[in-house]
C-alpha cells in the first residue's frame, strides 16, 4: 500500500487556488476559497479541507456552483442580517456573513447574521473562530448537506448532522474552541474513513435493522447515530431540529425533506442554510478581566484531579492547535486515494500535480 505524502500549508493551498481559478473563480474568490480549506487540512478538520475539492469540481462542471455569486444583503437591521449567497461556495457567503456580524457587534454589542443559498463552507470553527481577533465570542450553526439521521425512533432521513461552533478567546491560554455535529461523527468523518481505506468504530452508524454499520464504503445503507448514541440519542435529535430551525428555517434556507444530498447530486441547487453570531466582550465588561477568568477556568479543568489511567483533561481547542502546530512544522498528511483524486483532477484541469 502506498505510504501517504505531505505537503506544505502554502503548497496546499496554491493548488487549491490554480485549481479553483481553472474552475472558474475569480482570483481573489480562488484565493480565499483556497486558504479556508488548506486552514481546515492545517488544523486537522481533514473531512472539511483539500478533500472536498475533487466534489467541489464536479459540481462547478456540473452548473451546481456558481462561480461568479452577487452575494447580496435581503434584509438587515441594526444587529442582524439575512443575506442571499446566490448559489456561490459557501466560504466565500461565510466569511462575508462573518465580517458583518462582527461589524454589528462592534456597534449594538452583538451581531447575528444569516445566510440563504449559501453552500458547503467546510469546518464550522473557521468561521466561529473569526471574531477572537477582535476580542469577540462567534457562535456558528449550519444545516448540514445531506440528511443522515433520522428522528429519534424513526427511519426517514429528515435532518443532517447540523453542526455548531463556539469560540471564546483567552489571555495567555489558548482560545477555547468547539466544533461539533450533532450527531456522534461528522459525516466527513465517514468520508475521510473510507478514503483511508480504514473502518468506522462501533457506534458511529447503523443500518436500517438498527445494527452498527462499520464499512464506510457502505455509508448510504445506514444512518447515523444522534449524541448520546442508542441510550440517549433522543438528546442529539432535539439538538439538530434546533440548530436547523436556527440556521435553515429562520432564514428561508432548506431544512428537512428540502435538504439536497450534494454527495450524489452534483446540479441542484442546495439552499444551505448557516448563520454567525457575533458577542463583543466589551458590550458586559472589562475584555481583559474576562479573558483572565477563561485563563483562570482553563487552569483549574487542567488542574483538576484525574480519574484513573486518564493522563490529561483538556479543554476544546487544544487538540486542533498542536495539530495545526505540528502540520505547520511537518506537512499536511495527503491519504494515497486522495492523492490519486487529486492527481487526476490536476490532470483534467492542466495544472501541476499536488505532490
């Protein structure tokens, strides 16, 4: 079996960016599309990052991207925003969504901005994450792309994995950043598995019978499991209806049985639906004193006494930052089936290969 390659974060990302600008995106659009996904590889969200971009291509071939959006403002008010993505990549609507829900909060102390016909916008964190640098809290929800889970208790696939994200800055600790579906893996995670030829653990899936689904290359004959899993899953369900009324509904997105399946349906039109919202700290008191108390909280859940054989308690955030530090020294590591994908699409579009 072919080991696996790395490669750089500035090469990564300027492959990314000659292959969206042979797709048809305009340089500047290419280039930021380009950064987020080499930031998701960087960062260790692998199923959100380089490997989406052969699924990317295929759907801009196929009419079901457009390339060249007039992202546009539907209504807004002082602290809020609905915008229209017009079928453009969706880190291009988020990173916009994000910018305005920043500049709300600077001035009414929060911003919330939503999004209608945006599209797939890779790790949720990216964007929760944007508003650290000004001292401000980012909340990020989404519906997600595909319907994989049922109701609790039920059969048809009316909800996705609907992820959400919080990031909340610190003093000299690092920020604390969540970013989780609601289901008990991401589907990218899935993905990811069967690119590396590897199985899935008992618990991410079941079929129809309610058995665990293993083989990720058999994906589409089960379901995902809700958090909590077969015992308390009825809590991750209630969890995905809500981030979906939040981010799908409240905006005019699609939610329920109007969500497309982009992994099989490359021309349609999919109406996603995220939304950003944006607290300014200094709106409830002192920055400072604030990021001091995180530091101080982040400590103490460090400190604190471990249960047996457990070697470390750690806070959301640390992992992805000493993945983001390590891929940073050592290279991003590519999965061979992916390299051939990549390879292939590289091929197609005249351009250099990755690796």
């Amino acid at each position: 079996m072919a080991a696996e390659v790395k490669v750089t974060f500035d090469r990564l990302k300027a492959f990314i960016c000659e292959a969206m600008i042979k797709l048809g995106l305009p340089d500047a659009d290419a280039a930021t599309v380009a950064g987020l996904m080499a930031e998701a590889d960087l960062q260790g969200s692998d199923g959100h990052g380089v490997s989406r971009l052969p699924q990317y291509a295929r759907r801009i071939r196929a009419g079901g991207f457009n390339t060249r959006p007039n992202i546009h403002v539907v209504r807004e008010h002082a602290g809020t925003a609905l915008i229209n993505g017009d079928n453009g990549m969706g880190h291009l609507v988020m990173k916009r969504a994000a910018a305005m829900a920043i500049e709300k909060a600077r001035t009414t102390g929060i911003g919330w901005v939503s999004s209608q016909f945006s599209n797939h916008a890779g790790p949720a964190s990216l964007y929760a994450s944007m508003p650290l640098a000004h001292d401000m809290i980012g909340l990020y929800f989404a519906v997600g792309n595909a319907n994989h889970l049922p109701p609790w208790g039920g059969l048809d696939m009316l909800l996705s994995t609907n992820p959400i994200a919080a990031a909340i800055p610190a003093g000299n600790e690092q920020p604390i950043i969540l970013d989780m579906a609601t289901t008990v893996a991401a589907y990218g995670k899935v993905k990811t598995k069967a690119l590396r030829g590897e199985m899935m653990p008992e618990g991410w899936m079941i079929d129809r019978l309610g058995k665990p689904l293993t083989d990720p290359k058999r994906a589409d004959e089960g379901m995902l499991l809700p958090l909590g899993g077969m015992e308390a899953g009825y809590k991750g369900y209630g969890l995905a209806l809500i981030i979906g009324l939040l981010a799908g509904t409240l905006g005019g997105a699609a939610m329920g049985k109007d969500v497309v399946d982009f992994n099989h349906d490359d021309d349609s039109v999919t109406n996603t639906g995220q939304a950003i919202a944006v607290i300014n700290i200094s709106a409830f008191g002192d920055v400072d004193v604030f990021k001091a108390s995180v530091d101080t909280l982040v400590r103490d859940l460090r400190g604190s006494s471990r249960m047996p054989g457990v070697d470390r308690i750690s806070v959301p955030g640390e992992r992805s930052h000493e993945t983001r530090v390590a891929r940073g020294r050592d290279g991003i590591p590519i999965a061979p089936a992916l390299l051939r994908g990549l390879d292939q699409l590289a091929g197609e579009l005249g351009i250099a290969k990755l690796a």
